[in-house]
C-alpha cells in the first residue's frame, strides 16, 4: 500500500477550487483596516479566487492586549454595517468568503465570529470561536463569550467551509469534529504572534503552530487555510506566515512572516478521498474507546 498519499494519479477527475488569503497588517484606522481588506479581496478574486478567507478581526487592531471596556464600542451585530460589507464584496466579486467580526450578539454579550458569505453575498455561515484563551495581551475571556455554535461545515457552490477561528487551532478535536461535519477546508481566521521579551521563544513557538495545522490536515484527509494578521502592535508582533496545507500535508503556499501579502492557491479537492483512502484515519478510528474524551482528566 502507498503510505504516503503525496500525488495524485493523472487519471483523477480534477475538483480544483482555487482559495484566496489575504493577509494584512492593521492600524487604529478601522477605515483604512476595512477597506485593506475588501481591495485583498478584489486582488484575489482579480487572481482567479473563488473562496477567500481574511484574517482574525480584521477591521481593527487586535483588541485584548488589555481588559478595555472601551474596546467593546467596536462590536457590531450580525447581520450588521461591516458584514453588510463583505456581503457586497462577495456578490460583487462572486467569491465565497469567511470573515472575522467582533460580534456584539445583544447587551454584554460578545462573540469571535466567523462568518460565511456565499458568492450571490447570503450569510450563509455562522461559527463562534469556542476555544478562548486568557493569556498576556490575549484577554479573550475578557470579551468574548465562549461559542455555542458547535463545530460546523457550511456547504456552498465552491466547496463545504469549516470555520474555526485562531486558538481553536491547537485542539485536535475542533479540526476533528469540524472534517466530521462535512468541511473539506479548515478555514482558521488569526492573530497570533510573538511577545516583546521572548525573542528566545519566537522558533519554537511559530513551529509549534505551523506542525499544528500541518497535522490537523494529515490526520484529517482535509485541507488546512490559515490566514494570519502581519506586523507590530503594542508589544505583540503578528507572526503572519499565512499557509494552506494540502490533506496529505504538502505545504502549498506559505506567506511571509513580515508584510501584508495576497495569495491565490489551488486546492484539488479530489485530494481529500486520494489522502483518506490511502491513509484511512477514519475508518480506524476507535469511536467505542473514546469515552474519556468527555471528562476533564484522566479517570
């Protein structure tokens, strides 16, 4: 048996879909942040996109480096002006598109969502972040309440989207029960760097996250988009290094860690049963032994 699903036969009928990153450094100007992101989106669809996926709270400066109540007056409803905006960017593009939005759901109820645009621009997607960090200058527990959409693939004309948002990359069950649902892409919206003061870290820390995605789409038979926030705010610096892994885990694109960059990479989705089928995780699977998953520790 080939253990190592890397190519494709030439035989194969191809189901090439073709997704967009757009990857950006932000200011304290939501204005300019917005509008950076919705001419990504024109660049990439320009470039032959058809599903584009933008960064972690992209219309603003990442905003939990501190507990700032202030910082809740840039929340919007969904649907609301900012979604309003990438929906008319997807209709007028016709690209499918997931996009990152403080959500303020009702009083002192917020969310990290993600949302789903299909291509005529319907809201066709909604997931909130579950996994929330606490951690310096990641006071997401502060702001955000804990998602309770579960994990979930949105199908569209493009392909099924399985949005997961940042923090949610480090859990092998998230990517898990998002690739169960249906999703052929694991989209993960981000906004993760390095601290000031732990430069002896920032190797080990950005490799950490990179052999993370790569796994969760080895392990998954899926492909793996992450889109990650570029340059310095406060004492963060936004690694970037945005990437699509192919299901075998190919790297297909890797962007640069220190400038805002646009890519466009074909995802062949006939890839995910070629993978699947020469590395059969699901079918191995020991769903009656896995009870212990549910308790919080050991026995």
């Amino acid at each position: 048996m080939n253990t190592h699903p890397s190519a494709l036969p030439q035989t194969r009928k191809s189901q090439v879909v073709r997704v967009g990153l757009v990857q950006s450094a932000c200011s304290d100007d939501r204005e300019h942040n917005t509008r950076q992101a919705l001419e990504g989106i024109a660049e990439a669809a320009a470039a032959g996109a058809e599903v584009v996926c933008l960064q972690e709270l992209f219309a603003g400066e990442y905003p939990c480096q501190a507990e700032d109540h202030a910082k809740f007056e840039e929340a919007e409803g969904v649907p609301g002006p900012l979604t309003d905006r990438l929906a008319e960017a997807a209709r007028q593009h016709g690209v499918v598109l997931v996009g990152s939005v403080f959500e303020r759901r009702d009083h002192g109820l917020f969310h990290n969502t993600a949302t789903v645009f299909e291509a005529d621009g319907t809201l066709v997607g909604l997931y909130r972040k579950m996994h929330i960090p606490d951690d310096p200058h990641y006071y997401e527990k502060f702001f955000f309440t804990p998602g309770d959409t579960g994990f979930v693939s949105v199908p569209t004309s493009r392909l099924a989207v399985g949005p997961l948002v940042c923090w949610d990359q480090w859990y092998p069950e998230a990517a898990r029960l998002t690739a169960m649902a249906g999703a052929e892409v694991l989209f993960y919206p981000t906004a993760i760097g390095w601290l000031e003061g732990e430069e002896e870290l920032h190797t080990a820390q950005y490799e950490s996250w990179d052999t993370m995605l790569r796994s969760h789409a080895i392990a998954n038979g899926v492909f793996v988009v992450a889109v990650n926030r570029t340059g310095r705010e406060g004492p963060l610096t936004f690694w970037g290094a945005s990437v699509v892994y192919a299901p075998s885990g190919e790297v297909l694109a890797k962007a640069a860690h220190d400038q805002p960059q646009v890519m466009v990479v074909e995802c062949d989705l006939a890839r995910i049963e070629w993978s699947r089928t020469r590395w059969p995780f699901f079918r191995d699977r020991r769903i009656d032994a896995y009870g212990g998953l549910l308790s919080r520790w050991g026995r």
